[in-house]
C-alpha cells in the first residue's frame, strides 16, 4: 500500500531522514522547509516520489499552502508528519516573554495549525494518520531546557486529547519520542539573550552535552528513527506514544519510576490523621 506524506522540517536531521526512507519506499512526499533549496538533493534523488515546498509553520498562509499543495497534487494526504522544531537554551528566569511566545510558537502551535488544516481532509477520507514528533523533554524535564519542555508537553497533552476526538472517525495519532540522535540539533540551539551568573553551574552540563549531541558516542542513528515511524504508521495497532532507541526507554523507566514514587509519597502526605 503506497501512503501520501507531509513531513515538515525536512532541511536535515530526522525529518531529511524520514523523507528519504518514505520516498526510497515508493511512497509519495511533500517534504517541506523553510528554506527549500535544502532539499534540492533529496528531490533529485526520488523525483518520482518527492515533491518540496517552503513552510514556516509558524505562517498560515504557508501551512495552508502547503496542504492545498498536497492534496492537489496528490489527491488526498494519508500522513501528516509534525516534525518541525527549535530548541531553546536558558533558565526559566533567563528566558523573555518574546523568546517563550517563540519557542511555543514554533513547537505548539504551529502543529497545532498543521493538525487543524488537514482534518478536514482526513475527515472527508474517514482515514488518516498525524504523527507528532515529541521528545524525551515530552515526559522529563532537564536543567535549561525549560521553554523546550514546556512546549513538549503541551504537544503531547494535545496529541491525547485529538486522539480521543478523532479517533471515532478513522483518524489515527501518534507520538514518538527520540531520545539521543546524532544530529546537528544540540549544536543548533539558540540561547537566550539573557544569563544570569547564578545558573551558571547548575547549566553549563546540560549546556555542553546539547553542545556535543552530534558526535557523542553511541548515539542513535536518523535512519533508525525513519524505519520505526514508517513502521507505526504502517501498523494496524500502536501505543499511542512510542519512544525511539533504547536510551529512551532507560531515561523514561527511570522516569516512570520516579513518577510512582512521588505519587505514593504524595498520597501518604495527603492523608489526614484520624
């Protein structure tokens, strides 16, 4: 069975991957970036099977564009892919009203915007499937990460609710969640305009390994992840979040952990004496 894709933030990384692997599949691809000309060798590569278009997901205009694009071209849209993102770098207290409506933006909304514009057709279809790239920052949070994890969450808090509503009428969603990928995405991180000597020691880790995420060693490779979410969207029946590479589930087995522990204390802590 051939599928019909949107993956968005296609320029590098996991979403280049993912566009890759559909098309060598024989699948059919609107692959899209802010900046097109990234993708000119990917679609020279699969000129049968990708086709490319600028989206900023943080522009309507471009995002329903975009759909429009697909769904004449190739008449109808099976996979909407959120892919796109940025990260960004500081404190809570470090971090501007403008660079949190930013991040959220980008990470929240835009999806959201995404998921908005391509109901109609899933619903027209009664089938369809959105995959929405989250994060380990989805489920835990790390020191300096805090306007990224927030945004994270918000994803993941709206991909179950639009679960629950579309799934009565045929329309899958899915989460997943990388952990470590060698990637140029640590390395890419803005930082904040502001920083403060007080969070200096308590960050400068975190800060260092976002900084080394692309050649640390045993890192999770970008074809890994392209294999596992067109085998999600190819199966029958999926969790609906599903971590990607094995540090994944170490962080989050500890993280779930940690979780019951809390809410057992919590819990003991709540009850009144008699």
């Amino acid at each position: 069975m051939t599928r019909r894709w949107l993956i968005t933030g296609c320029s590098s990384g996991l979403g280049l991957a993912l566009a890759e692997a559909v098309a060598a599949a024989g699948d059919t691809v609107l692959a899209t970036a802010r900046k097109p000309a990234t993708l000119a060798e990917l679609s020279r590569r699969h000129p049968d099977h990708v086709l490319t278009a600028a989206l900023d997901i943080r522009d309507q205009a471009q995002v329903d564009d975009a759909v429009a694009l697909a769904a004449d071209r190739f008449g109808g849209l099976d996979v909407l892919v959120n892919n796109a993102g940025s990260g960004l770098f500081g404190a809570v207290e470090e971090v501007a009203d403008e660079e949190l409506r930013d991040q959220l933006e980008t990470l929240v909304v835009g999806p959201w915007r995404l998921v908005r514009a391509v109901l109609p057709l899933f619903r027209a279809q009664g089938s369809g499937h959105v995959v929405n790239v989250s994060s380990l920052a989805g489920r835990m949070a790390f020191p300096g990460l805090g306007a990224y994890v927030t945004g994270k969450y918000a994803l993941e808090g709206m991909s179950q609710a639009l679960a629950a509503e579309v799934r009565p009428l045929g329309i899958r969603v899915s989460v997943v969640e990388p952990g470590g990928f060698a990637t140029r995405y640590g390395a890419a991180i803005a930082e904040t305009g502001r920083r403060l000597p007080a969070y200096t020691e308590q960050l400068e880790p975190m800060r260092e390994a976002m900084r080394q995420m692309e050649t640390a060693p045993g890192l999770n490779r970008p074809e890994y992840f392209a294999e596992l979410v067109r085998r999600l969207v190819a199966a029958e029946d999926t969790p609906l979040r599903v971590p990607v590479g094995p540090d994944a589930y170490a962080y989050l087995d500890h993280t779930e952990q940690a979780a019951r522990d809390e809410l057992a204390a919590a819990r003991a802590f709540s009850e009144l004496p008699d």
